[in-house]
C-alpha cells in the first residue's frame, strides 16, 4: 500500500528496501519485477496503439538498469516494439545480482541488447550524439539510467546523452527518478533527464519537491512494488 504524501531521502528509502528484504523476507528481485511491471503499466496508458509503438529504454548498469530491463519485457509481452540500449557492457552486468538476472531473460527472450557508451566502441565522446537521431523516431522513451543512488555528477558520455534526449520531442518516462537529479536535494547533478512521466517506487523522493525537481519529473506517479504497509505509515 503507498503513501504518496510521505517523502523519503535515499538513505530511508535504502532502509526500507533493507527491511523489507531482510525482516519480512521478500526477495529483491520481486520488488524490482513489481516496480518494472508498475512502469510498464504506466507507459502502456500511454500508448494509442501498442500494437503500433516503438519505445527504446535507456539502462544503466545498476538496479534502476535492471527495473528498466523488466519494463521491456512486459512491454514487449504486450504487443509493443522495444529497443534496449544498455550505457555499459552486457558482460558488466552479467554478474550483479537481480539486473543480471532480468538482462538474462531479455537476452534468453531473443533481445538485441545495444551497448552503448562504452569505452571501447570508437567516438567515445561521439556516440551519444550518433544516436540521438534514432531515438527520436520512438513513441516512448524509458529512462532507467540512474537511480536514488546517484550523488556524484554525471560524467560524459551519459552527460551528453541525457541533455540530448532532453532535446527530443518524445515522451520520456522516468523510472523511479529522472536520472541525474538529486534525490535529496531536488539539485542537478551535471544534467538530468526532463521527463513527462515519473513513476516514483513506493513513496515519493524529497527532492521532487525541491529546485529543480519540479521541472524534471513532469507527471508524478507513485506506485506499490510491494514493501509492507508497516513500513510506510
């Protein structure tokens, strides 16, 4: 059950995904299926006809990388054409836990994962901007680049990439945070995606509410992935 007038700064939303896992023992790869499954949802609504979109989600290495690889899957299950393009190698991934294990079904499911951002593909620097055109031509765009744990400026070449996709006239959907953007502070750390739909994980963050939050998380939705109700009131 949510909560969407209570805020949580990183560190007590870290906490309530601790005592979730360990204290009442729910793996944590049901709430990040729970959360991915939520979005897709979310970005269904958004779509006249699914059987008819395109929509390319931009993964990260981390956990927010992994919620955006269940989206895809439940996207796809639903008639829709997804692209995932992964800031990092498959091979980085294929050894962290829950994200591994969705990457794992995507790949098993026959999906052209698309590495992109990574060190050793030509133009460092470069290749952000080559496929800015290509997104372009999408119905959606998920964005699971960066989660509630990011504090550190965001560093080229994703830099480039976020401020590029900010310039697109496509809808962006922000799973659980625009990447980039402060949890706590609401504060743009180097740049942060601008989106028209934010599906925020159980409760909304402090830092929407702050600075410049507001103008990067568009709509706000908050939805259950699952963590006792004892736990949020």
């Amino acid at each position: 059950m949510i909560n969407p007038t209570k805020t949580v700064t990183r560190e007590e939303m870290r906490e309530l995904d601790r005592r979730a896992i360990e204290d009442y023992g729910i793996p944590s790869i049901i709430l990040m299926e729970n959360a991915g499954r939520d979005v897709a949802l979310e970005v269904l609504k958004m779509l006249k006809k699914p059987e008819e979109a395109k929509v390319a989600i931009l993964c990260g290495k981390g956990n927010n990388g992994g919620d955006g690889f269940v989206v895809g899957r439940h996207l796809y299950n639903n008639g829709v054409t997804v692209d995932v393009y992964l800031t990092a190698k498959i091979s980085t991934v294929l050894s962290d836990g829950d994200a591994e294990t969705n990457l794992k079904i995507l790949l098993n499911m026959g999906f052209n994962v698309k590495e992109i951002c990574t060190a050793d593909v030509g133009a460092i620097h470069e290749l952000p901007l080559q496929i800015i055109p290509q997104l372009s031509k999408y119905s959606v765009i998920v964005d699971a680049l960066f989660g509630t744990g990011l504090t550190g400026a965001v560093r080229e070449p994703i830099k480039s990439l976020i401020e590029g996709v900010n310039t697109l006239n496509v809808p962006i959907v922000a799973v659980d945070i625009p990447s980039g953007l402060d949890c706590n502070t609401g504060e743009v750390l180097g740049a942060a995606i601008k989106a028209t739909k934010t599906v925020t994980l159980c409760c909304p963050k402090v830092g929407f509410f702050h600075n410049a939050g507001p103008s990067c998380v568009g709509e706000l939705v908050t939805v259950d992935i699952g963590i006792p109700r004892t736990l949020i009131i």
